[in-house]
C-alpha cells in the first residue's frame, strides 16, 4: 500500500470510529488482518472518540479473534515511547487488552513511567495478569 493510499485509509477508519461505527471497521479488520499495523497511528489521533473507537474494537475482536489481537502489537510499541502522555496511557491500554505474556511483558519498562497515572495503569493491569 502506498503512502498517500494508507494515509487515506488511517483518515477513513479514524473517522468512522468517530462516527461510532465500530462494527464496520471490525468487519474490515476481521477481512483484512494488515490493518492491525495501522493501530498505532490511530491511537496517534487527537479525537478521544477514535481512540476510544479503538479500544472497543480491541475488546471485541478479542473475544472473536484472540489470535489476531496480537498483529498489533508491534505496531504499538512505537506509542510506548512517545513523549506524549495519553499517547502511551493509550498504548498501554491497548496491550492490556490484547493481554498476552507477550503484550503485557511491554508494559513492564513503563511501571517507572514519569506519569503517574501511566504508572498506577500498568501497576494495575501487571498486578491483575
């Protein structure tokens, strides 16, 4: 996918999840298991309904899709170490709710998180798993 094409996609996914359309854009991650790679730059979005959006997502397609959850995790990461607090609270909520070893073992670097309410997030999410 080219740049401007996967540009305009990030634009039409984050603007349904806005909307409040999360079944439409299950359906298209359940039809196309690559738009787990765009994860992390739609939690990069200001709109706190898309990211939202995303965690609902999340929370669904892991009752259905347990395995596939786990596609996104290299592309939240990234969020992980970005400056931006809500940024990488978001992040980490994300990979609570893929809740993998793989995924919560991310978390752990971010338990000494300069913002405490990052820290009391993973300190609670790695208490529970």
């Amino acid at each position: 996918m080219h740049e401007d094409e996967q540009a305009e996609l990030i634009s039409v996914i984050a603007d349904f999840l806005e909307m409040g359309h999360v079944e439409n854009i299950m359906a298209m991650f359940k039809q196309d298991t690559a738009l787990y790679g765009l994860s992390g730059e739609l939690l990069r979005d200001e709109r706190f309904m898309v990211r939202m959006g995303m965690a609902v997502l999340f929370e669904e397609l892991k009752v259905i899709r347990p395995q596939e959850v786990t596609l996104a995790i290299p592309a939240l990461l990234p969020i992980l170490g970005e400056e931006t607090p809500w940024m990488r609270g978001e992040a980490v909520n994300l990979l609570a709710i893929i809740g993998t070893p793989e995924a919560l073992a991310h978390l752990k670097p971010l338990a000494d998180d300069p913002e405490p309410q990052i820290r009391e997030m993973v300190q609670d999410i790695l208490a529970v798993s």
